[in-house]
C-alpha cells in the first residue's frame, strides 16, 4: 500500500482536493475540513480516534487515507534556565532543531526554516553546515505542533498559552525559503487554528533585499534584519550576503518595508563580537545609519561554540554600548543568553545531517525499505558527521 500521507501543513484548499482524491463526497468537503482544522490546530489531535464528535465511519476512512504525524523528537534537552530544545527529525539525514524560550510574559519558539544554511555568516555555528535543503510547510509548522505537543500546550485558543510568539530565527534563511515559509506561516496565523497573532510572529533576514518588501505584502509578520555590522566593508566579511545587498540597498528595502510604524519597528540584531564590531564609534555609526527607520535594536552577546573564531564583547562594553544607543533614543535590550548551556542560543544551532549525494541516499534506502525506525535511524547515523 502507499504511504499514508499526513495532511500537516496543507493549506484548506490542498486538504479539500486530498479529502476529495480519498473518496469524499465534493459537497461535504468544506465542512469536513473545517473540522479536521479545528481538531488538528485548536485541539491538537495527533489521531482521528480522538474525533469524538464526528462519524465513526469517517474517522475510519481518514485513518485508513491518512495520518496526523509530525516531525520525531530525537531528542529533548532543557537548559537550567528552562530553555528547551529539540532535535527534530523527517527522514533520512534530515534532522534540525526547534528551541522555546520561556519568559515571564511570553514563551517564544524559535523555528529553522532549512536544514544548514547557504550564508556562512562568520559568527554563525550553523553557517558552518552546509545546506541539505529546505524544510516543507508541513516541517515547518510541524516544529510548533511538536513544542505544543510536548509542552502540553493544547488547545490553542485557551487563555495563558506557553507559546505566544514564533520567531523565525532557527536554522536557515526564511527569504531563501520564501514560499515553504509563507505557507506555514499563513496556518500558524490563521485565526481558526493556532492563531497566533501576526504581531506576535517575526521573520528574520540576514538581508536579502529583493524578498523584503514582498515579505511585508505577503506575509506580513514582524521583520528582523541581522545586521552585526555599520560598515560594508566589515559586512562583507561577517554576513557575506552583504556584498550582494550592501548596506545602503539593505536600510532602504526597510525603510519601504511595508507596515512599519512606531507602534510596530523593525528589530535590527547586533551580536557583539569583541574587538570587531563593538567600539564605541560604531554605537553612534549604527544610530545614524538608522535614522528614518521605526527600529528598536536587539544587542546580542556572541554565543560561542567549538572553533568560534570569535569571543564575546566584555560585559562593560556592551553596556556602554547600549548607553550610546539607548541615548539616541531607541530601545536597545541586551538579550540575555538563553540556552547556553545545551547550544540553544542564538547563532548555536547544528544538526549532523549532510547531503547525501543521490547514489548513496538510494543505496541506503534499499537497505531500509520500510518506514519503521530501527533500520531509517542507523541509515541516518550512517550519514552524520562526526562531530
Ligand atoms: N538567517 C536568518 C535567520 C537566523 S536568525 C538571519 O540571519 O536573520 C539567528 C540570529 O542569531 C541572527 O541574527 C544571527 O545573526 C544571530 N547569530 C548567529 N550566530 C550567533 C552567535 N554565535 N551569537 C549570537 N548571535 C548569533
């Protein structure tokens, strides 16, 4: 028999034509997806078992056509600050990783968008992975299903939810990613489902211009720009997408972006490299290059990890950093390293997963045929790096 498909991360119209493809009747399509919706995303249903309140007949035929299945925890681990983190996995070799943050006001998660990354950002740890390929919308949301799932955080429109805000900050870049993104984005913010509200979703870029303002129409969440660095030249040495969107292309795409306002600013993010881009000279380069924009600025103290060429900017540095900023009249938090301790702060992120080349993948999936785990799991080990 053909592998059961899960409908995860279809949008309405795709969930309708699969229901349709499966047997149902055309006319109880969009009822019928209404309610799946309603179990899949405010409810969290991980089985059409748990349906009660649909025919049992139904629930039969869906189970019998498809599945609710996510991505598969690898593994868990949680921080002493209370960081999560899990390692997410959806086929051979393609495992990336997921991490909520829990404040007092808010719980954020923090999604990959791509398994490695293309941008080699100098200070970066997945930079070092080379890209495996894009995750689907289906991973995508499927990374806010799994924390709500292990976080039991159901169901989704309940008051006092342990995730209130998703920030595309994981591994990857979400505008090299752009309609995979897109799609998720649009089930995580829809009001009938998980509906997390637009203003509590930012996507983060390193910069690539032409996908910015498009973004803005399309997508329409909260913007973040990596920026780390006031000058070109510097730039283009640390987030290397610069010398193809330099600076001056980059703050004019956000000045356009659409919907930014004082009540909704851009987030500019500045990881503070000691010795490279914290003097004090540059603390007033970046308010001036800033002028204009709706923008508050997020310092972020490096997070080192093994073979980092880089080390953080002293404690004291920062602060006057911030000061310098903080004069110029915008807000700039310094963001207190969650995670740490189990490299799950910003720029941490790894997974051991490489592309295979095509040969190998299909000799090591005729070793596996089935989709069961003992055999898939040691297929992948077969392709990790050491670490
Ligand atoms: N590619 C997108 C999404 C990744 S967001 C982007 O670049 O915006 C991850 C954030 O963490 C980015 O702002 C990134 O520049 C920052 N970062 C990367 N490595 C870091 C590190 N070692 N310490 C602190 N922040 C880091």
């Amino acid at each position: 028999m053909a592998e059961k498909r899960s409908l995860i991360g279809l949008d309405a119209a795709a969930m309708a034509a699969a229901l349709i493809a499966a047997g149902l009747p055309e006319k109880s399509a969009k009822m019928r997806v209404r309610q799946l919706w309603n179990w899949i995303y405010v409810h969290g249903a991980r089985d059409f078992a748990v349906m009660t309140n649909l025919a049992k007949d139904f629930r039969t035929q869906m189970a019998e056509h498809f599945t609710l299945a996510r991505p598969e925890i690898v593994t868990e681990q949680i921080s002493s600050d209370g960081t999560r983190k899990w390692l997410l996995r959806t086929g051979p070799g393609i495992e990336f990783e997921t991490v909520y943050i829990p404040e007092a006001e808010r719980g954020t998660l923090c999604v990959s968008s791509q398994v490695g990354c293309t941008l080699t950002c100098r200070f970066c740890h997945t930079g070092t992975q080379k890209l495996v390929r894009n995750l689907t919308p289906a991973e995508i949301v499927g990374q806010l299903l799994v924390a709500r799932d292990a976080l039991n955080d159901w169901p989704s429109t309940a008051p006092g939810r342990k995730v209130t805000n998703v920030v595309m900050m994981g591994m990857g870049e979400p505008l090299y990613n752009f309609d995979n993104v897109k799609a998720a984005l649009k089930i995580v913010t829809d009001g009938d489902g998980l509906a997390l509200s637009k203003r509590r979703v930012t996507l983060s870029t390193a910069g690539v211009v032409p996908m910015i303002e498009k973004a803005g129409k399309e997508i329409g969440s909260g913007l973040a720009i990596s920026l780390h660095a006031v000058r070109d030249e510097l730039r283009d040495e640390i987030v290397p997408i610069n010398k193809k969107y330099p600076l001056k292309e980059l703050l004019d795409a956000c000045r356009a972006y659409p919907g930014a306002s004082n009540s909704r600013r851009i987030t500019f993010e500045y990881v503070m490299l000691m010795g490279v881009n914290d003097s004090l000279a540059d603390a007033r380069a970046l308010v001036k290059l800033l002028a204009g924009i709706p923008a508050k600025i997020n310092l972020i103290p490096f997070n080192p990890w093994p073979g980092a060429p880089y080390e953080c900017s002293e404690w004291s540095q920062i602060e006057k950093f911030a000061e310098i900023v903080n004069k110029a009249g915008y807000a700039s938090p310094v963001r207190t390293p969650r995670g740490r301790d189990i490299m799950a702060a910003c720029g941490q992120l790894k997974s051991q997963s490489v592309k295979e080349r095509a040969s190998t993948r299909l000799a090591a999936e005729k070793l596996a045929p089935t989709s069961t785990s003992m055999n898939e799991v040691q297929s992948g080990q077969l392709a990790r790096m050491p670490h």
